[in-house]
C-alpha cells in the first residue's frame, strides 16, 4: 500500500498520524515550506459547537492518542452587539495557535510524526494517481475537489481578514462583534494570545461589498472603542478560501476528502479544527482497514446541516435583534445553553430545518 496526503494542515497530518499506529508510512505533500496555516494566528475551539464533547483536545487523546496542547482555556466570552454586551463565564472551550510558531497545533502534530514531508510541492492529482494506492486529500480548499468531481452547487468564499495587535488583553476572555454595518452576514472576533497579544479576526462569507482594508479598519476603530484602548496593529493578513457545503461523498475509490476538503468549514463561525482532526483521523482508519469512513463521518454530517440550518437564521438576522439576543443572553436560562452537556444548537437547527 502506498498513500500519498496532499496538504500538511491539521487533516492530513492527523491522517498520517493514526497510519502511522498502523505501520503504515504515507508520503505528505506540502505546497508551502511549512506545515500548517500561512496565517500565524491565535484560533479558537468553543465547546458549544462540539457539545457533548467538552474539551475536543481531551476527546483526541482518548479517542486517537493524538495529544495535543492548546495555548489558554477560555473562561469569558464576551458578546458585543450594535448597543449591548453581555459576558458568558465558565468552562467555554480554549485558545490555540496555528502556523508557523513551535507551539502552533500543526507543529506539535508534526513532532509526533515519523513519515516524510516533501515541502515546496504538489503534484497533480494525476500524477499522484500514477504513483499511489490511496491518496487523501488535505488541502484545506473544498473548492477544488468539488470542482474536480463536479459537484459545485454550492462554492462561497470565506474572507477571513485579520491582525495580530498589541494591547491591553484579558487572556481567558474572547470577545465576539456582530456589526452589520462593518461586516454583513459575518462577525469579528479579538482572541488574546497573552495579556499583551491577541489575533483580531473578521470572518465575512460571500462579503464583496466592502474591500478587506476598510472591514479591518472599522472594525480595528470598533474594538478600540469596545475597549476603551489604542491597541497597536503589528502584522495583518487576509485569506479567501473557496469552500462548499458539505460534499455529497467522503471518497471517490480511493481518494479520500479529509477536512476543508470535505467541506467541513461553515461560513459562520467559519471553523472547524476539531473536524479537520476527526475527518483525518477517521479516512485514516479507512485506509488501515479498521473502519468505514462514511460510518465513521455520519454523525458529523447530522451536526454539520443542523449548524448550518442556525448559520442561516443568525445570517439574516437584523442588528436590533441580534442587540435582544445578547440582552436575553443576561437571563439565566439562556446562559445555561453553555453550560449543559446538550447538543443545544444541533437541536435548534433540527428545529429551523
Ligand atoms: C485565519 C483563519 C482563522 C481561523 N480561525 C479558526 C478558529 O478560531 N477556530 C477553528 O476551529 N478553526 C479556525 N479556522 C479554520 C481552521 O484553521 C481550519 O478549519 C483547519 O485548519 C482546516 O484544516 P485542513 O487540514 O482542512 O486545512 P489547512 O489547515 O488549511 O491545511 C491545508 C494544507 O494544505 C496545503 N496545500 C494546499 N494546497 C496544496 C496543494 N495543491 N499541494 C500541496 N499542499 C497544499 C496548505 O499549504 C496547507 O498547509 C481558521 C482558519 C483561518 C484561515
């Protein structure tokens, strides 16, 4: 058997991983000189969107021996809307590095690794077919298998606009804009690195009215303001990926769509690490012959079409009421939806279906 992974980010090096536990070495192809995300940013995993799971990076150490550290748990999360805020305490999820720093996830990922990274390559698909048994494809894009097996129905683009900042941070406390007036459909995002540094992130699908540069700047001059601070830019970045929803199929033969690449990504919030890791790991049982992918991913799938029933009806939701919905956030009731171990927005997304 000969894999070859195309792409070295969260997937395909989660991929590796467990065929490695089975004496299987692939081959991983990197277009970049690194693994991982070009973006040096901090990033964010929130149990609300895994629940029952609490702490993903506890479930994948139990689940697959992958350990993995994150940078800072997530105590706060502050909601800031057009004329109201509303902090959220407790046991919410944790902050994570991606990138190029020795502490980013790709980089811890890749130290557990025996298998050989070719950098600064990527074959064709064809030549990959010529060459390997099985192939699995990690390049964090659903876009392009989608339109390599024709299945594009559903192409958006995700503009996630950003910059790392210095200032005056809580580093346990995120914080979350909704501002129609700066990003339409979308929402911004501080995550503290440390009590002087924090990612500002502005994820904005299908957005063309407005240029990257304006949306930083407005919501650069909100956050302030929020703040009561001057905080100071040091780098930014801006990043479009083409994505699509969900692809109909996980593998075609034996080609395995893994991550992005599945479509995992939902244009709000906009992530999901934790099913880049998943979806790696499960073709990887696949591959060894250890488990069906397409069982494995059936649960993820029913999660994935709930949240993007909500990701609909947060979408077209008006400021004022998204101004109600942070002030509802104030009542005990509501605040418990973070706190239960209920899949509460799975369930409310059955209910927008
Ligand atoms: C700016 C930003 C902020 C984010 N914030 C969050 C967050 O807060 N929380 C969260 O959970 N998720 C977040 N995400 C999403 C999360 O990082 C991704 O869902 C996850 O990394 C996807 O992993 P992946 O393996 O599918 O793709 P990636 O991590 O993108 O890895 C793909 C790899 O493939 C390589 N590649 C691409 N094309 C080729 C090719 N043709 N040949 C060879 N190699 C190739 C790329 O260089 C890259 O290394 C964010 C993403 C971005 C960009």
């Amino acid at each position: 058997m000969k894999v070859a992974i195309l792409g070295a980010g969260l997937s395909g090096l989660s991929a590796a991983f467990i065929l490695e536990k089975y004496g299987i070495n692939p081959i991983i192809f990197e277009k970049r000189n690194q693994v991982g995300d070009k973006t040096p940013n901090a990033e964010i995993h929130l149990s609300i969107l895994t629940k029952p799971i609490n702490d993903c990076f506890e479930y994948f150490y139990y689940k697959f021996g992958i350990e993995l550290k994150p940078l800072n748990k997530i105590k706060k999360h502050t909601f800031v809307s057009e004329n109201n805020q509303t902090t959220i305490k407790g046991n919410l999820g944790c902050t994570f590095l991606k990138g190029d720093e020795p502490v980013s996830l790709e980089n811890q990922l890749k130290r557990k690794l025996k298998s050989q990274i070719i950098y600064n390559s990527s074959p064709s698909y064809n030549e990959l077919l010529d060459n390997f048994s099985h192939i699995v494809l990690a390049t964090g894009e659903s876009g392009v298998p989608a339109k390599m097996f024709g299945y594009y129905d559903s192409l958006f683009s995700l503009n996630m606009i950003g910059a790392n900042v210095r200032g005056n941070f809580t580093k346990d406390n995120i914080i979350a804009w909704r501002d129609k007036n700066i990003f339409s459909k979308g929402y911004g995002l501080l995550t503290p690195i440390s009590n002087t540094k924090a990612s500002l992130m502005a994820f904005v699908p299908d957005y063309l009215e407005n240029d990257p540069r304006t949306i930083l700047e407005m919501f650069y001059y909100k956050v302030c303001n929020t703040l009561g601070q001057s905080i100071e830019i040091e780098e930014k970045f801006d990043e479009i990926r083409e994505l699509t929803n969900l692809s109909p199929f996980s593998k075609v033969d034996n080609t395995y769509l893994v991550g992005n690449c599945l479509g995992t990504t939902l244009p709000i919030p906009g992530f999901d690490i934790f099913k880049a890791i998943l979806t790696g790991a499960f073709s990887a049982y696949d591959i060894a012959n250890k488990a069906d992918y397409e069982k494995s991913l059936q649960p993820l799938r029913k999660k994935v079409i709930n949240l993007n029933n909500m990701k609909k009806t947060m979408e077209n939701i008006r400021d004022d009421q998204f101004d109600m919905l942070v002030s509802a956030l104030k009542l005990a009731p509501v605040r418990s939806i973070f706190h239960t171990k209920k899949d509460i927005l799975s369930i409310a997304g059955q209910l927008m279906d």
